[in-house]
C-alpha cells in the first residue's frame, strides 16, 4: 500500500530526501508514485504538515 500526499502540503521538499527509491515527485502537492513507494513511511515522519499518510 503506497502513501498519499494531502491538499495540507506545503510544498517544503523535504519529504524528497527521506524517500530510498525516489517515489515523490514534485507537484501541486507533491506525488508519490504508488508503484514505486515502498510503504516505509520515512516521508510521513519527517512531513512538518502530516499531509503524507498511508493510502487506503
């Protein structure tokens, strides 16, 4: 199960670097690619807004 990004995106990038197979790409939100994502969840921690969460 991949994350999603939220409207409650700031735009920061800092979920960029937290990611290890580089499935976050920026947008309006930023997006992850649900077939890339690992479901680790590095990105969700490190998110000053909690816009990322496990998609369900």
């Amino acid at each position: 199960m991949a994350h999603t990004i939220s409207d409650e995106c700031a735009g920061c990038g800092s979920c960029i670097g937290e990611c290890p197979v580089g499935a976050i790409s920026e947008g309006s939100p930023y997006v992850i690619n649900a077939d890339t994502c690992t479901d680790c969840g590095n990105c969700a921690g490190i998110c000053p807004t909690s816009a990322i969460s496990a998609k369900s």
